[in-house]
C-alpha cells in the first residue's frame, strides 16, 4: 500500500439521548433533511450520486464562483465536505469541515461565515510517526451525521500529553460543536478486539459510516507500510461509546485506506481490503470483505471476494483496496444487484451482491485502465445504462485518447459485462460524482483537476462530452488535495481547497 492513502440507504438511526448518555435505542430511520449530504459521496452505496433538479446540462457553461460565499479554512483538507439542511425555525444551512490541523469548522452554507470551530487535539507531524506523506496528520477520513441526533461523528489523529500517538472518535453537536457525553472514545484504550491496535502504525483515511446505531470507522498504514499495521474496522455503539468492537485482518497489512471507506446496504458494510506481507494463505487481505453489523466476518465465501491472483498483487502492491467498493443495481442483468470493486491493477470486478464468490469467483473482470485506480469512483443509470466513472488512464476508449477519467458502462446481460464507454481529461487526480436532475437524465459527471489545474469540469455521464470546461479566471480553485471530491446541495458544487472551500453556482 506504498500509494497515498490521501443504493442509496438513509437508514441512519435514532440515537436515543445521546447527548445524556444514555443506551441508544434502535428506531426507525430517520429522513434525511432534502438535499443534505450526511456521508462521504451522498449515499451509504458510496455511488456519488447527487439528485439535484437545479443541475442541468443547460445551465452547465453558466457555472462560476459564487461571490456571495467567502470561507476560510485553513487546511490541509482531505476530507469531504458535509452539508446540514436546515430543519428548524430560523435555521440555516451548514457546510461541516474537518481538516488535517485537527480542527472541524462549521460555515454558513449561504455566506461561508464560520459559525463555529473546534479543535480535537494537536495533529502529529510527519517526524513523529514511523513513515508516511503527510504533515501534519490529524483528520483525513470523511466525517458523517446522525440526523435524529443532530451529532457529526469524526476520527482525528491526536497527539497526547505524553507526546504517544492516539486515534480519537468525537461526536460533535451539529449546533454547537459541543462533545456529547461519554466521548471522545480512544481506540486503543477501548481495546476493541483480542488483537492490539498500534495507533503509530495505523492511519485513519476512509470515510466512516453509520449502521444501526453504531459508528464504523476504517484503518490503514502509512504511506511506506510501516510497522505491524492491520487493516480495520472499528464499531463504537453510539449511546455506549465504551463498548466498542472491531474486526481486523489476520494477516499483517490489509489496510481499507480508500477514501470511500466503508459501503452499506443498510444491513451489511462492504470494505476493500489492501496488500498484506508474507501470507502463505489468504489472510483478509486484496479483498472484498462483507461485515455484519458489530462488526462480524463469517469467512465463508458468499462473504467476500479475493482474485485469485492475491499473491501476486501482494508481492506487486497492486492493492484491490485502492478504490473502495460501490454497490449498484443493474436492471436486466442476471445477477443485478452488484458490487464493483476497482484495483490498482487496472482491473475492474463485478462481484454478485448475494453471494461475493470467495476465491476468484467474481462474476466479471476486465482490465479498464492502464494506471492503478486510486480514489473513489461514481455510479449512475440512464436510459443507456449503468456507468462507474473512475479516475484513470482508460484502456479501449471510443476515441482513442485515453485522458486521466474513465467511465465503463455495465451491459444488463446474463452475467453482466463490462465495456470502456469513455474517456475525458479532468487535468488532474480528483475523484468524481455525479448530478441528475431526476435520478436518471441529463447525468453529468463532475470532477476538480486535484494536484492538477484546479478546475473544475463538467461532463456528458453517457457521451465523456465537456459541458462545463473550468470557467474563467476566477473559477480555479487552488490547494485541492488529491483524491478531493466535490459535493452538490441546492444547486450549488462546493470544493474543499487548504485553505478555503469553494462554491459554485449558475445563478
């Protein structure tokens, strides 16, 4: 894992009085409030997909900064941005920040004003950890909320008194950046399983999720894979956050350090797995694991997916967990419910949701891109079909250019099949959504050019075709770490950059 670790379910439950203590209760799930973003990429599916009936391809080349909305961030940021709906008298829209100086900023959606800030602890910087890319390191992984509770659940690494390395899980009010009672929760204090979590070892880089009134939250290495690090998945139950559970690779490395994080179909988590070290049998790792809730792992192969080509990616550290697992359904296909996971070895698979397939059982396979795929993807269906964009050098484009954004189409067959529908420049390492404005039409695939131009660009989801290509001089965004993915909320693409976000409108 040398890289940088740089269906839609809204089932996110009651938490009880969370802010009292007291046990979470398991209650209906809540609404979401209309148009809010609560997770990394929208849904719990982690399709990044944004329905938004004031995105159309026609306003597209309107598209330009909003002069109404100045923020100051200072970052680094990794993190998507969240964005709370106002559901109260008198409430506004807040966009939720959380950066790598340890700090969580809540700005007025309209204006960018901060509302207010809190610090979780003091970063680590990059001489006081055994290797890695980034300094400091304090929040990388996406935040979410709980809607009944009104609380933002995040993971910082901190440093502490005694200058030792800890992993902490806040849960914020979303009012006023308040600590609800009982957290924040040590990792490693909690002990959450018979194996020993090194906090110097493991890094904290994909999104964390919410399932059934527990908090799940994805570990890594470094950059460099140093250290006796695992790949984990830790479960903290919301109303009794010292109560925490956990499931780890067996063997050493394995780390889910997708930015995606952890997937769900409101009853299972989906994880992709990366490299391990030295395993002369499967150990976890170069998968796709399914987790039930706690988490538990069955190991049984309906339960997870592994080429059977692991070894081999182990020793060329070409990880399967580069990009993490999306979930879609493909009308007309046999099998239709899927997931696609998508490697550093250019490959793309389709896994059968309801039975993953063990070893080398996946239901299709095909190498998409020339480069590794790191980052996260998004999925979408048309009158056309079913479309996975994915940051990449694509392989068999239409037009012959391969670019550094690629899409596949999945043809509803029996099993489904995969095809190169096209390839586009997005000018950099970004990671896409995309909008509709009815959940199937007029689908536009946006992405910033990361570590690139810093623009960002707008395209046709069926065609690759350019609808929106940056702007003008006052349209670039500056400082937007690689991997960064854009969110949607009321008609507005908003854009985490080091030290202010950005917001653009066509208004």
């Amino acid at each position: 894992m040398r890289a940088p670790r740089s269906r839609r379910w809204s089932g996110l439950q009651a938490l009880g009085r969370l802010g009292l203590g007291v046990v979470a209760l398991v209650a209906p799930a809540a609404a979401s409030p209309s148009g809010a973003v609560l997770q990394y990429h929208k849904n719990a599916t982690r399709d990044g997909h944004y329905v938004d009936p004031a995105v159309r391809r026609s306003a597209a080349p309107r598209l330009h900064r909003d002069p109404a909305f100045r923020s100051s961030v200072p970052g680094p940021t990794y993190a998507q941005p969240l964005f709370w709906a106002a559901t109260r008298p008198n409430e506004n829209d807040l966009l939720f920040v959380a950066t790598a100086q340890d700090r969580v900023y809540a700005l007025d959606a309209s204006t960018g004003a901060e509302v207010w800030q809190r610090s979780l602890g003091t970063p680590v910087g990059r001489a006081q950890l055994p290797c890695g890319n980034l300094d400091p390191l304090g929040v990388t992984g996406t935040p979410v909320i709980d809607v009944a509770s009104r609380t933002l659940f995040v993971a910082a690494l901190t440093t502490a008194a005694d200058g030792a390395r800890t992993h902490r899980l806040a849960a914020l009010s979303i009012d006023d950046g308040s600590m609800r009672r009982g957290w924040p929760v040590d990792v490693a204090a909690a002990r959450p399983g018979s194996l020993a979590f090194t906090a110097a070892v493991q890094n904290q880089r994909g999104a964390l999720a919410l399932l059934g009134g527990t908090l799940y939250v994805p570990y890594g290495g470094h950059f460099g894979d140093c250290g006796d690090y695992h790949g984990w998945v830790v479960g903290v139950p919301t109303g009794r956050p010292a109560s925490a559970r956990a499931w780890a690779t067996r063997a050493t490395g394995g780390g889910v350090w997708a930015p995606g994080g952890i997937a769900s179909d409101g009853g299972s988590l989906y994880v992709a797995t990366g490299n391990t070290f030295g395993a002369s049998s499967w150990g976890d790792g170069e998968a796709v694991i399914r987790l039930g809730p706690g988490p538990s792992f069955s190991r049984e192969p309906a339960d997870f997916f592994a080429p059977a080509t692991w070894a081999s990616l182990d020793r060329a550290d070409a990880d399967l967990g580069g990009s993490g697992p999306i979930l879609v359904d493909v009308p007309g296909a046999t099998p239709s419910r899927l997931v696609v996971a998508l490697g550093k070895d250019g490959n793309a698979y389709l896994l059968d949701r309801s039975r993953l397939g063990g070893l080398g059982g996946a239901v299709a396979a095909r190498r998409v891109s020339a480069d590794a795929i790191i980052g996260a993807a998004a999925a979408y269906t048309t009158a056309r079909g079913t479309y996975v964009v994915f940051p990449g050098r694509g392989i068999g484009c239409p037009r012959g250019h391969p670019g550094d954004l690629a899409a596949i189409r999945i043809d509803a067959a029996s099993p489904p099949t995969l095809t190169v529908a096209w390839c586009a420049d997005q000018h950099g390492r970004g990671s896409p959504i995309v909008t509709t404005p009815d959940g199937r039409s007029e689908a536009i695939v946006w992405s910033v050019g990361a570590g690139g131009d810093g623009r960002l660009r707008g395209f046709d989801g069926e065609t690759g075709q350019v609808v929106f290509d940056g702007g003008g001089a006052g349209d670039a965004t500056s400082g937007v770490q690689r991997y960064q993915t854009p969110i949607v909320a009321t008609g507005r693409i908003f854009v985490a950059g080091d030290r202010e976000v950005y917001a653009f409108t066509t208004r």
